[in-house]
C-alpha cells in the first residue's frame, strides 16, 4: 500500500508473511488475501483506503529479483508483505479423501453441525458468487470419502446419522472468459445430540450437600465439574470460579490460581473441569465465598463451595503406632513360622497334663519295626538310646525286653497295651504276613479304636511308597501322625526330627532314665 507525497518514500517491508503457503491444486481456482490486513488493529483496509492508500498486487516469481510494477515517487508511507502461493500437480495429492484438506482447497473449511435424526441441506457456499461470475450456469458435484455422492447444487441430509461425520467437498465447475475452471470448497460436517435435550449449563460437581475439607497451611483444590451444552449458532460457553466474586483474574492474587481442561465431548456437549488451586490456605480463606459458575448462550448457573476444616489427627503418632504394632505382628508371624515347634514343646511343657499321672501304663514307647532290616540298626542305636538316654522316655523293645519262654502273642499284646505311643518305623517290608510287627500294629490300631489310650506314630526311616504299605497302615494313615527321619541332619537332638517326635510323645518336663520296662516286663512273666 502506499500513499501520496513524499520525495523519499520508505517501503516497510514484512517479509513473507508467518501463516504459511497457500496451496491450490492445479486447474483449480484459488483466492489470495493481502496478509496486511490479517491484523485489522495494524492495518485496517477500510481506514487506509480513506486516507488514500492504495493497494497493488504484484508477482515475484521464485528465482527472479525484482518485480516491482509501483513507482513510489511523491508517495508518503508505504508498506508491503509477501504471500507464497503453491500449485500442487494433480497426482501430488489424492483428492476429496480428508486426509490433507489444506493442500486441496484454497479457502478455509467451513463447519456445519446437523443434529442427530434430523434433516438438513447444505449448500455450496460461494455457489451464488461464481454463478454472477460465471458466463455458463455452473455445475456443483459433492464428494466425501473420495467418491461423488451428488451432482446436485445442495447436499441434503434427511436423517443424520453417527457415519455421516467428516469433510464434504463440492466442485463448482464454471466458465469465465471461455475457460473452464473448478471451483472446490470443503465443509466439515459434525453431529451434535438432539435439539430436545435440555442445552442448558448445569454444575456436577459439587453437588449441592457437597463439603470440601480443607487444612490450613497447605495446598488446596477444588475441582469443579460442569455439563456445558452445544448450543447451534452461538457454541460459545466457559467454566470458571470466582472468590468473593471475582475471577482469579480479576483478583490478581498469586495464591489462587484456577486449570480448566475438557475432561469428555459427547457430539459437543461437553463436559468441562475447572480445578482452583489455593496455595497455604489461611483460616480466614474459609469466609471466602467461593462460587463456580457455567455459562453457555441458553444460561448460567452457580454454585458456592462449603468449606470445612479438616479435623488434624495426630497422624505422625498414629502412623508411628501402627508401624509399630506392624512390625510386632511381622515378628510373630515369623517367630512362629520359625519356632512353632519349639513353641509347641514350651506350651506342652507348662501347661501339658503328664500321663503318668493319669493312667496306669508302664512304658511310654513301644517301637515296633521290621526285624532283619536296615530299620534295626536305627531302632536299636539311635532312636532307642535317645528316648531312653536324652529324652528319659521308658522304652520297650520286644527283642530285648521279653523274656524267654513266654507265648509271642499275649506277651506281644500286653506290652503294646500298657504303652502309651506305639512307634512304627515303617520299611518296605514292614507288617509283612504273620510277622511280629504286623501283630504289634494291629494291637496298637485296635488300641487306639477303642480309646485305650494308645496312640499309634509313624516314622519314616526312609521314603516308603504308600502303595507299598500293608493294609492296615494304608486304612489309618490320615489318623496317624509321621515323622520324617532326614538322615544326618536329623542326628543332632535339636533337628527337626526329635522336635516333632517329642511333640507327639508324652509330656515330660524333666529327663530321668529308668528302664522301667525290663522289671515290669520280669514281673508280668513272673505274674503269668
Ligand atoms: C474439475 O472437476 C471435475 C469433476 O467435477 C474433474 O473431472 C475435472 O478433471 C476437474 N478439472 C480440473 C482442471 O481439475
Ligand atoms: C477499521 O476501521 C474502521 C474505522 O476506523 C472501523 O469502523 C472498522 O471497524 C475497522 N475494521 C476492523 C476490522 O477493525
Ligand atoms: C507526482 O507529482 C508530480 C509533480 O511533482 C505530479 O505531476 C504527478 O501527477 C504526481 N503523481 C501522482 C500519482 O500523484
Ligand atoms: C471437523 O469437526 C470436528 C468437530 O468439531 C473436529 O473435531 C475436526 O477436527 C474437524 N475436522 C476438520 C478437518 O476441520
Ligand atoms: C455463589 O453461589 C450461591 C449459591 O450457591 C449464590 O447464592 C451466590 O449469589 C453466588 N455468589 C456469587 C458472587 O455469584
């Protein structure tokens, strides 16, 4: 633009204007507006016309100097800026799929919004324009997604459906000074929910018996929700919060300050959150008034927010206490897992009622195994000397305990009888037919059916198949307690071993060893 007298014009030059390359598809007829007037606070088009500026038009093309048709003699002020046009080749782009709007269409895409299940005829917008232009009547085609949909000079929607969204092209194919020009301009079509739905603006949050609880001297935030509906020809609507009824603008003060975002847009009705943040809140914020308010063209709605102080627990102390009583519970958990055999033996030994005082049986263990076997060598060595020697059990052994000339039978069945644990070392041949120790173990099971307290513990030396068991054995296993011998680390008196076979054992608090069972034994075959 320039203006008249001046000697010495100046031309400001702004360079190639920031809004980018206007890009118009070969064969198609594009616009260009002086990018001057884009900011109409800096040059208004109507006001430099008044003052007799003029506006020229002129081409640079890509490569060549100068092309500067205006001869700025007696001009006063004079201001330019460049626009870059580009004309895409055909086959650089896919036509009329969406996809890349702006590098098809010269002018910008134009909105529409068609509310759902209703109708609607959309027109091709500059059509009236081109027709006064035009030295033919133009012809209008339609496309979206790429294929013709119409060759009608307006669209019409009669039910709008959800896949009806997304951009609609339309051609305007015309004739000026003899040469045939198209025309295309885009419309985005968006469904928007029914016009019988209520578009007033509500508040969700807070409802209304809503109390926030706030602490003094901390952050606080409170978080407002509200339904803002679309409403056709006038979208324009807000959320915002006001304290004593100002906006956080308005109030300009740094401790309060508010985030808006949309949290969800159903077909434009959107709902929005407005989040105000008071840094170290003071007691006397709790006067404040507090309000969130919606707006859209239909209403306005506001809500004040309650206020609460939170009541402070001694939350250092509580959390102590509890970690605390935690950790005593984590230590006990484990001390028990860990020592629970151990516990076990220290309960029975206090509180454990001694059965010697309480029956009239005269051994406590009576180890029945297979004779002949590998087992033997345990029994005799190991598990009789600890019971007797260590863990002042009276022990009876048939083999050594009975004494010559006796019936096997009756001797056999009052021995287990007068016994208060029957100890089976189970082996693979264990209770074989007619054996000793299958008679001991159906005395000891008979025993224990009758109540005659008698209780039958299974030992395993060394892994036996329960298949491989006898009969008896495999009936009243699930009855019968076992102890597992773990080889060497079983040897030691503090194994596992022992601890378990003394909690199955008779309680006995102090170790003595008599070997009861040898005289009692003299005294019965005497007896008998
Ligand atoms: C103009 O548009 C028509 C379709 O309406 C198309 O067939 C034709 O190729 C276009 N012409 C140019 C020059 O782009
Ligand atoms: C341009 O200026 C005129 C008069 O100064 C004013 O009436 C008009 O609104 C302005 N135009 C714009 C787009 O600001
Ligand atoms: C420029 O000034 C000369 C005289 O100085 C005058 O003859 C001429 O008409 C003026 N041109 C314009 C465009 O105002
Ligand atoms: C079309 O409109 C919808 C909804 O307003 C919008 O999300 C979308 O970005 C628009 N598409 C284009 C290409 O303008
Ligand atoms: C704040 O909201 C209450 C209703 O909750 C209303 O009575 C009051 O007028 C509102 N205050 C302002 C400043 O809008």
């Amino acid at each position: 633009t320039t203006s008249p007298s001046t000697p010495h014009p100046m031309c400001y030059d702004w360079g190639e204007s920031s809004s980018g390359a206007v890009s118009v598809l070969e064969g198609e007829v594009g616009w260009l507006f002086c990018h001057l007037f884009s900011h109409p606070s800096v040059y208004n088009y109507t006001s430099a016309q008044s003052t007799g500026h003029n506006l020229f038009w002129y081409r640079l093309l890509d490569g060549h100097e100068v092309e500067q048709p205006i001869t700025y003699r007696n001009k006063s002020s004079c201001s330019k800026i460049a626009m870059r046009l580009k004309v895409l080749k055909q086959d650089q782009v896919v036509p009329f799929t969406g996809c890349e709007p702006h590098s098809l269409v010269a002018v910008a895409t134009t909105q529409e919004f068609i509310p759902f299940q209703e109708g609607k005829k959309l027109n091709c917008p500059d059509l009236k324009d081109i027709t006064t232009m035009s030295e033919t009547t133009p012809t209008v085609s339609w496309f979206h997604k790429a294929l013709e949909t119409s060759r009608d000079n307006s669209l019409m929607f009669y039910n709008m459906k959800e896949p009806f969204q997304g951009l609609y092209f339309c051609v305007i194919r015309y004739q000026r000074r003899g040469q045939v020009l198209n025309f295309t301009q885009s419309i985005n079509v968006s469904a928007i929910y029914p016009l019988m739905v209520s578009k007033v603006p509500s508040i969700l949050q807070p409802t209304k018996d809503k109390v926030f609880s706030v602490r003094t001297d901390s952050e606080v935030s409170l978080v407002c929700r509200g339904l803002l509906s679309f409403v056709l020809g006038n979208s324009a609507s807000s959320i915002w919060w006001t304290v004593d009824g100002k906006t956080v603008e308005q109030l300009a003060n740094n401790r309060f300050s508010q985030k808006n975002s949309v949290v969800n847009n159903d077909y434009g009705d959107r709902t929005e959150e407005s989040v105000l943040l008071i840094q170290d809140f003071q007691a006397e914020d709790l006067n404040r008034e507090l309000n969130c308010s919606v707006r859209n063209s239909l209403g306005f709605m506001t809500r004040r927010a309650q206020l609460e102080k939170e009541v402070s627990l001694p939350s250092v102390e509580l959390g102590c206490g509890l970690g605390v009583i935690l950790v005593l519970m984590l230590l006990l958990f484990v001390v028990y897992h860990v020592f629970w055999l151990e516990l076990l033996l220290i309960y029975r030994s206090w509180f454990g009622t001694d059965e010697r005082h309480t029956d009239d049986k005269e051994y406590d263990v009576y180890i029945s195994y297979a004779r002949n076997s590998e087992e033997e060598q345990f029994v005799l060595s190991t598990l009789r000397s600890v019971l007797e020697n260590e863990l002042g059990y009276s022990v009876c052994i048939f083999d050594r305990d009975s004494l010559p000339g006796g019936t096997i039978t009756d001797e056999t069945l009052s021995f287990v009888a007068r016994s208060r644990r029957l100890l089976v070392v189970i082996s693979p041949g264990y209770g074989s037919q007619g054996s000793q120790a299958l008679l001991e173990l159906k005395a000891g099971i008979d025993g224990m059916a009758l109540g005659g307290h008698l209780r039958v513990i299974l030992i395993q030396y060394k892994p036996v198949q329960r298949q491989r068991w006898v009969r008896e054995l495999r009936r009243a296993r699930v009855a019968l307690a076992t102890v597992q011998w773990q080889g060497n680390k079983s040897k030691d008196l503090t194994s596992q071993f022992w601890k378990r076979l003394r909690v199955e054992l008779p309680v006995r608090r102090v170790s003595y060893s008599v070997p009861l069972c040898r005289s009692t034994a003299e005294h019965l075959y005497l007896q008998s």
